[in-house]
C-alpha cells in the first residue's frame, strides 16, 4: 500500500502542473467537422499513422448518419529478410512476405455522437517446411503465431476497431470501445498488416489553453499478431491455455515481463485481466518551451512516470536547435516480488547482476539535441537505463523513442547506455512524400553482460526510405534496412523490410 500511495501521489503531483500555468481565453474553438475537397482522403506518416483529411460532417437523422458516412480502403504488402551472420539453434535466416487488407467506416455525426469500424486482414507466404515458426523474428506479426502453431492457419483477420464517440463537451471527447491508443506508453504500431489495439475508455481534452490532455482505462489489449484480446500485463502459460505455446495465448510482446506469469499472478492474488490507466499531459504554454508528461498505473504491479522538456531556438534563419531532456521513474507496486527484476524472468534475474533482484524500482535519464536546418534534421540522442531494473513498456510505447530508438533495438535492460546520431531529410512533407524521405542512424549500446546470457554491447547501422509514386500518390513504398554488429556474436545480423501502401 505504501509503494501503491508512493506512485499515486507522484501522479498527482504530475498532472496538476498544468493548472499552474496562467489561464487565457479558450484558443481551442469546438471542432466542426466539415467533409474537405483534398483529394487524398488519408495520408501515411512516417511513424505509421494516418492523417484522416477527409472526414465525415454533421447530420440530423440516423439514417443520413450511416449513408454519409465515409469508407476507407488499404491494400498493402509487406516483406521480411533476416539473415544472421552465423546461423545455430533457433537463428535460421528468413523470407516471409504478407498481403493485406483493411477497411474503416466512419459515421457521420448526429447529436454529438459518431462511431467507427475497421476489419483487418493479414495472409502471410513462407516455406514452412524449412522455416520454424520460432524464427520468423519481425515477420512473426503478419500471422498469428498462436493460430498457426495449434490450427495451421498462416492467415488472421480481425475486428481491430469498433467504438462509439461523444464530442459534446466543451473542448473535449470521449471514446468508447476497441480503439487506436496513441500514448507516450501505447502505440499503434502500425507497421506490419494490424495495428496493435486496445479495448476500454479515452478522454480527450483541450480545456486548458495551450495544452493536451489524455488519459485511457483499458481493459485488453490486441497485439499485432493475435486474433482475439488479451491481458495487459500477464504472459500466458498452461493455466492460460491448454494448447501449444500457451505463452503466445497473452501478451508475448518482446519486452514483455515473462516473469509475470498467469500463474503466478494468480497465485499472488492478482487477477491476470488487471486494467492498465494511462495518460499523457504536452503544454506549449511556455514560449519556445514543449511540456510533456506521461504515467501508466497497473493496480498491485508497477507504475511509471515519464517528464520530458524540450527548448526552441532558431538563431538564425532556417536553423533551429531544439535541445531536450526525459527522466522516466519506475515504481514497483508488488511486480518485483512475483516476476523479478529482469524481463526475462526470475531465472534471468537471480543469475545477473541486478542491484535488488526482487524489486522493479527503476529508472532512465535522457539527452538529446536536435538541429534543424532547411529540410535537414540531425538528432544526437542518449539515454541511461540506471543500474536498478529493467522498464516494463509491452505496450508498443518505447522509453527511448526519439532519442536512442532504432528499428528493432529494444534497449531498455538495467545498466544500459545508448548513444546515436540520426539524420533525415524531407520529412516536412506530412503524409504525401513526393520527394523521397530519407533516413540514416547509428547507434552503440553498451549493455551489462552480467545481467543475462543475451546482453551484449553492440553497433547498429540503419537505412530508411520512404516515398509516394508520383504518378499514382496513394502508393507509398518503404524500404528499411539495419544491421546489428554485436560484441558476442548473438545478434549479429541483416534486417530487411520493404513495404507498398495504397490507400484509397
């Protein structure tokens, strides 16, 4: 109880520095939805997003809400290589490549409410016969891992969103249902065929002037590769389910605590469903200062906060510095004592170097600065995972996203410092990038190798590419490509990704 009131009264102290800042007339008017004449309904962002640049208006009657409402369509593709510079047990090089497809309906607005609906599907192509499920790595998600280990099924199609919003407060709206949750701890992830969603409640607010507000009480999660929800923050085992891989039945996200098992949460008293309550607070009230603020609470488990500064310099034309800080408190609320310190397990943590092995109690310091210039940015990032315990984010929301965050770097154990420089060009394009997007980083992490078998420090080098056909913009292509040169030779390794996107 003592730890539970410690992250509590953390959060309320968090949250409330907002209302410090000096009230003004109301600059965020009530949004009249209005349909628009773009020619693009939506357009692809580079962190995988879409931005909705039509949408549907306001009726007065049921019927008019459901005929005028709008239809979005998306055909994609997506292809994997991965090859590791030696292969052994488990390190197979891989080809898989996937075809999809979704559809979203948007309501038209009657009464202040709307609602949505979106299906996925996912078909994934791979020889079966060579390649072991186990070692798809980042291809994994264009099927069902868990479907296709006890039915033999390499397709997945799912209902990844259906909710219902109300936008009559002043400033604000509700949503209600399974839905896309962009939070500093929960993304969509819209990388490979299905987003990664969430069932429960989001409120969203613009009542204070200059700053945002959102706060989330989910109740389950669907991860990319699964075909029905799941726990939040529970990892499956025998008493979760009674099929193969019980473990791929809950949340099996990569840097999910594996040694908060279903049984031993149950075993503690603890209901595996537990809810996640999260949210986030960004404030511009401060001239050429950036605000943000961040917390997720699981009830009885763990607990973080996140508070992030950035400054706004231009000092001369076309060049502006943007220097920034994060520090991110973990808060362990009886998590420790039933998993561990370590991620992978209480096996993991007892064997490394972990100052309190029981304990969850962590934290993370950050730095970077940015300097843009014309349409050219440079991004020197580092980050400090300090020696305590490792962060538990399995909720597709990165701690060191922005900083030290590279395709596929998952660098967040204990005693961890990143370090990377990354350059892009032409990304003030929002969605339609008609000229070709380009990106580049590279990247050191100093791990502890006596926290497990699979620590090392390593070097990564990363390519992105992204860019709209000019003579059909709703194709986009993207190519990724980085390569991972470890200190012990685990994961030393190419990972490829090409893409095609085409929304209509």
């Amino acid at each position: 109880m003592i730890r539970t009131n410690r992250f509590l009264l953390a959060v309320l102290l968090l949250f409330p520095l907002s209302l410090l800042l000096e009230a003004e007339e109301d600059v965020h008017p009530k949004e009249t939805i209005v349909p628009t004449k773009e020619i693009h309904k939506r357009e692809l962002l580079k962190n995988y997003t879409l931005l909705y640049k039509e949408l549907p208006g306001t009726v007065d009657n049921i019927p008019d809400m459901l005929q005028y409402g709008l239809l979005y369509w998306r055909i994609r593709s997506n292809t994997f290589y991965w090859d590791w510079r030696t292969e052994g047990a488990l390190k197979d090089d891989s080809f898989i490549t996937g075809l999809g497809a979704s559809l979203v309906y948007k309501s038209s607005t009657l009464a202040d409410f709307d609602f949505s609906l979106a299906g996925y599907f996912s078909r994934a192509f791979f020889d079966s016969d060579r390649l072991l499920i186990n070692s798809l790595k980042p291809g994994k998600d264009l099927l069902s891992r868990y479907d296709y280990i006890n039915k033999g099924k390499k397709s997945l199609a799912v209902i990844g969103q259906a909710y219902l919003r109300y936008s009559g407060f002043q400033n604000s709206k509700l949503r209600i249902g399974r839905q896309l949750v962009e939070t500093f701890y929960t993304k969509s992830n819209d990388s490979k065929m299905i987003p990664n969603t969430f069932d429960g409640v989001v409120f969203d607010s613009h009542l204070i002037p200059h700053t945002k507000i959102r706060l989330a009480w989910l109740t389950r999660q669907k991860l990319r590769d699964h075909a029905s929800n799941h726990a939040l923050l529970a990892y499956g085992d025998s008493n979760s389910s009674g099929e193969l891989m019980p473990q791929w039945s809950e949340n099996d996200d990569s840097v999910m605590h594996r040694g908060l098992t279903w049984s031993r949460l149950k075993a503690a008293g603890i209901d595996p469903y537990r809810p996640l309550l999260t949210g986030d607070l960004h404030s511009t009230a401060l001239e050429n200062v950036r605000l943000d603020s961040s917390f997720y609470f699981v009830h009885s488990l763990l607990g973080q906060i996140m508070l992030e500064t950035n400054w706004h310099y231009q000092p001369i034309d076309e060049l502006t510095i943007r220097p920034g800080i994060r520090f991110i408190q973990q808060f362990d609320l009886g998590a420790g004592a039933i998993g561990g310190a370590s991620y992978y397990g209480l096996i993991a943590a007892h064997s490394g170097n972990y100052k309190n092995p029981d304990s969850l109690d962590g934290q993370m310091i950050a730095a970077r600065i940015i300097f843009e210039y014309d349409d050219w940015i440079a991004n020197l990032g580092y980050t400090n995972v300090l020696n305590e315990a490792d962060l538990i984010t399995p909720w597709r929301g990165f701690p060191t996203a922005g900083y030290t965050r590279s395709m596929g770097q998952y660098n967040w154990k204990a005693n961890t410092q990143s370090y990377r420089i990354d350059i892009q060009h032409n990304l003030k394009q929002q969605g339609n990038y008609k000229n070709l997007f380009i990106e580049a980083a590279l990247m050191h992490t100093n791990e502890d190798e006596g926290k497990s078998l699979l620590s090392s420090d390593k070097n990564n080098l990363y390519l992105g590419l992204i860019q709209n056909l000019p003579w059909m913009e709703d194709l986009q292509w993207r190519f990724r490509i980085g390569y991972t040169d470890a200190e012990n030779n685990i994961y030393d390794a190419i990972d490829a990704r090409f893409e095609l996107n085409y929304l209509f």
